[in-house]
C-alpha cells in the first residue's frame, strides 16, 4: 500500500468546509469612531487558514497605521515588487487556503483589483491625501475587522 504524504494547504482543500471566501469593501460604509486595537496575542490562529491568518494581521497594521495619520490622509497600499502601484484601499478579502485580495482604486482613479497569494505578500502602507478633502477621513481598518468578524 502506497503512502501519499499531503501538505497541509492540500489537507485543507480536501476538508469539505472549504473553500472559504471573505470579501470586506469598505464603499458606503459609515466611519466609525476609533475603537481599542486588538492585541496580536489575542487572536486564535488555531483553525484559520494562511490567507485568514494573512488578512487578520494586514487588519491590526492598518488599524496601527491609521492610527497614526492626520486628517487630511487615508490609508493606501503600494505592493512592492511588482508594478501595481499604489491602490487607495476601499477592500481586502482572502479565499481559503492561500489567496489574498485587494479592492481600491489606482493613482489615476480606476478601480483596481490585486489578486495574490499569500507567500508574494510584500506591502507599503502610505499616506495619501484624502480624494475630497471636505469629507472626513475614511478609516477602514476597524470596519475591516468587524464585517469580517460578522457571520
């Protein structure tokens, strides 16, 4: 009898749970006030997949980074190594086990979409200048954090 020795990415696309799918856009949604960061030992990363474990942590650095901005900039994404640019972050998701997804729009304005797996994942989070300055500031990394958190 032949022995088949798995990885665990291909353990987990057999388990008839998956695939699994988040999708978080941020478009339409009311800024909230600022709540308390969750803290990187609190989260359970037992029985989360790559890409949920990926996206969780690129929640709590955007949290940290907002944070940390003035009014009169938002948080965008620049994807390092590769020619995408910088995208104005409007969504994140993740589809089990391995991919990552970002939703925004690019410099010129067009919507954009970047798909990747979670072992090319090198990001820079920057400050950009709010798209209209008369409104407030969006901040979506505590709206991230909850829809996703949400059945």
């Amino acid at each position: 009898m032949e022995t088949k020795i798995s990885t665990v990415a291909e353990a987990h696309e057999r388990d008839p749970v998956l695939p699994r799918r988040c999708d978080v856009l941020t478009e339409g949604a009311p800024d909230e006030a600022p709540q308390n960061l969750v803290p990187l030992d609190d989260i359970d990363i037992e029985d989360k997949s790559p890409a949920e474990w990926a996206y969780d942590r690129l929640v709590i650095y955007i949290q940290e980074f907002e944070a940390q901005l003035d009014n009169q900039h938002e948080v965008a994404m620049g994807f390092a190594g590769s020619d995408a640019g910088v995208l104005q972050i409007e969504g994140m998701g993740f589809f089990d086990p391995d991919i990552l997804t970002f939703h925004g729009t690019d410099e010129d304005g067009v919507p954009t979409q970047l798909i990747q797996h979670v072992s090319q994942l090198s990001v820079i989070l920057r400050a950009m200048p709010k798209a209209a300055p008369e409104e407030a500031p969006k901040r979506i990394g505590f709206r991230l954090a909850r829809k996703h958190d949400t059945p």
